[in-house]
C-alpha cells in the first residue's frame, strides 16, 4: 500500500484474511479508505443519483416545505453550522421512524424519491454492520461482541449533501482565516463508529469509508499541542497552593485584596474597597486554598467516565452542553462528593492564609483555628482541648455522612 495514495480494499469477500489485513492496515495508517465489491447495485446508485439531483433542483419552499426541526431530524435543512461557522451547502438527511414524532418528510413532487433513498439506506445499513464487525475482529473482540450496540436499534441516518455555486469560495491556500471565503463544509469530527460517503466523483461502484477522528486530524495537530500545553499551565497553575506555604499564599492574596489591587478596582462605585480583614476574603481565601483537592478528583471522576458516553450523546444529537448537564455531570457524581469531602477536610484547619488575610477580629474574622493557637498562647490549654474535641468530633461526623453517601452512589451507579 503506498503512502501517497489513498488505500482501495475490495470487500466483495470480508471473511478473507489478506482483506481483513488491509482494513486493519488503512483504519491504524488512514483512518480511512476507499471500497470496491461492495454489492451495492449499480441501479440503486442511479437511481438514488436521479432521484438527488432532482430534489436538490427544487425550488426553494418545496424543499422548505419539509425543513426538519428540532422535534423531527428528518428532512431538508440548509442553515448548518460546523463548529459555529456557516457551511455553504444544502442537506437532506433521513432515517427510520420512531413511531412517534421523528417520520421521514419525503417531497410530494418526486413520487420514486421515498423508494430510492429507502433501498440505498438498506443496503448502506447492511455494508456497515458487516464493516464494523470486521473492523471490531481487528481490535480483538469476540465475533458479535457489538451486535448489540447496533442491532436491532441504533442511530445511524442517511444524509444528501448538495455544495451549490458559492459566490465567495475559500482560497485553497489558506481557507482558515476571516473572510477567506465559504467552505462547503468546515472541519469537523463524524458522530458515530463508521461513516459511509458514496461520491459521485469517485465513479460508479465506490464507496468512501472515513472513521471520524482521522478525518481533520492533521488539521488539528498544531492546535492540540497549544491545548495541551494551556492545560499544563492552568493545572500548575490550580495546584500551586498544594506546594505554597500557607503565609505566602495568604500574603499575595493580602495585596490583591487590599483597596489599591485592580482587582478591587471596579469594585470601589459599589462601595467596596477592600476585601482583607472581611468574612467575604475569608471565604475568597480558603475557595483558592482549597482549589487543587476539589480539582483533582473531579478531573478523576471525569477522565474515569470516558469518551464514550459523550459520544453516544453526540450520534443522539445531543448539544454538546445539554450532553454535559445530562450525562457528563450525573455520571461524574462520585467526584463531586469526593471533592466535598476533600475540600472540608482541608480547610476546617486552615490557619496560615485566613490569618494573613483576616488578622483574627474577634466576632468578625476569628475562627475555630486561629482561637485554639490563641487559647494555647495564653496556656489555657483546658479551654483549648475542649474547642479542640469538638472540631475533631464534628469533623468526623460530617466525613462520615459523605463517605457514606459517596458509597450509595457507588452503588446506585453499578
């Protein structure tokens, strides 16, 4: 197979070895690949290529007449955004229907439209299914580990794209920045374990095959590297009071509070000029203190849960934030209750910063920890042990309780 060239895989017999070889070797080098041998008919093709062209030369409130909405995915749409950025094309999707509200909308003007489209969904479902459980044997999984995941319901839909002349097309060499011009469709990741694209200009009897992360991966790299290492630096970034002593933390977050900081600022119309020496710095201080263990398992509870629940989300069309709301936050549960009792743990004694920053106002920024070191400095160790037992009491009764609720959330969640 050359490097150069796109690899093309006659599939007419999948059970050979050397075929199932040469799909493996595209998705791990390509992560996509052209098919021949397929067993789609030539007359399938043809037909749903008559029956495309003639409904994309509809006029414009036919194919309305049918739009999809948000109830029915279904039907024409010509307003797409691929990420927040307008493509210039038209599109026709279709699928089965639910029993319910999602139907498929089929043009009254084109009677043979529904046959067509109907049999290329069929026989496309059926080249799929087969692909996937090649590629599946690939990865070493038992035959018919994944019917389930597709059989008998899944989420697969069949889409018709039309690019109609753009007056203002992208520059091929440089179709990124602002104003270069429209894109048919703008870089994007397919939803979804597989993705058949019959183009018309790859001739009669060839079938695209692209797996969705490999298809703008190279177009990615560059913005990768400055993710990963944004991240580096915000990480460092909140887990830096893990390893500052507590006084020179609290000494910075003294002079940002204080009413010469920008910070406080914008504040000074309101009649706020300072933070330092208040409750509400308090509450500022010990939130920034405690950051990194609130952090940390949260991050745990949210890598634990995979790529795949989102994923599932996104073939659902899920918005990828009512997916997070949804999915990410319920699965990812554990985690808060984790960092809860993380974060109460560690600042129910924290002495150094709520020092430097409250200065230990008797009714106003005095707290439990501050007033024992204040009872031990005048030797009224009887008063101090008292206050002292009590804080080491409470503190295991509130632990307790969310250790407890954590582990019937472990359970509800098996």
């Amino acid at each position: 197979m050359s490097a150069m060239s796109l690899p093309v895989i006659d599939v007419s017999d999948l059970h050979r070895a050397a075929t199932q070889r040469a799909i493996d070797e595209a998705c791990r080098e390509w992560g996509f690949f052209q098919i021949v041998g397929h067993g789609i008919a030539d007359r399938t093709l043809d037909a749903l290529r008559r029956q495309m062209r003639a409904f994309f030369a509809l006029p414009t409130p036919s194919k309305h007449a049918i739009m999809r909405t948000a109830e029915n995915p279904w039907g024409f749409y010509d307003r797409e955004l691929t990420k927040h950025t307008r493509d210039w094309k038209q599109v026709y999707d279709f699928g089965p229907a639910d029993g319910g509200a999602i139907v498929p909308q089929l043009p009254r003007e084109l009677p043979r439209f529904g046959s067509a489209i109907a049999r290329f969904y069929a026989e496309c479902d059926a080249l799929a299914f087969e692909l996937v459980e090649v590629i599946a044997g690939n990865l070493g999984t038992p035959p018919g580990a994944l019917d389930s995941c597709f059989r008998p319901e899944h989420t697969s839909f069949l889409r018709l794209n039309y690019y109609p002349p753009c007056p203002l097309p992208a520059r091929p060499a440089d179709p990124s920045t602002a104003g270069a011009g429209h894109l048919g469709v703008n870089p994007h990741t397919d939803a979804g374990a597989l993705t058949l694209a019959e183009l018309c200009a790859a001739g009669v009897g060839s079938v695209l095959v692209p797996f969705p992360q490999a298809v703008d991966d190279h177009q990615t790299r560059n913005a990768e590297y400055l993710v990963e290492r944004g991240a580096a630096l915000l990480e460092t970034a909140i887990t830096l009071p893990i390893i500052l002593p507590p006084s020179v933390l609290g000494f910075y977050l003294l002079i940002a509070l204080a009413p010469q900081s920008p910070l406080m600022t914008p504040l000074h119309p309101f009649g706020v000029r300072t933070l330092a020496f208040t409750f509400e710095g308090l509450v500022i201080g010990s939130m920034i203190y405690s950051l990194p263990f609130a952090v940390q398992p949260l991050r745990n509870a949210f890598e634990a849960m995979g790529a795949r629940p989102m994923e599932v989300a996104a073939t659902l069309r899920a918005r990828p934030i009512d997916a997070f709301f949804t999915v990410a936050l319920p699965l990812a549960r554990r985690g808060f209750l984790t960092a809860a009792i993380l974060v109460f743990a560690h600042t129910i004694g924290e002495f150094g910063v709520v020092l430097m920053i409250g200065g230990a106002i008797p009714g106003k920024t005095e707290v439990v920890s501050v007033r024992i070191y204040q009872l031990v400095e005048s030797l009224q160790y009887g008063e101090a042990h008292r206050l002292a037992a009590g804080v080491v009491a409470f503190s295991f009764a509130v632990l307790l309780a969310m250790l407890l609720l954590d582990r019937s959330a472990g359970r509800a969640l098996r």
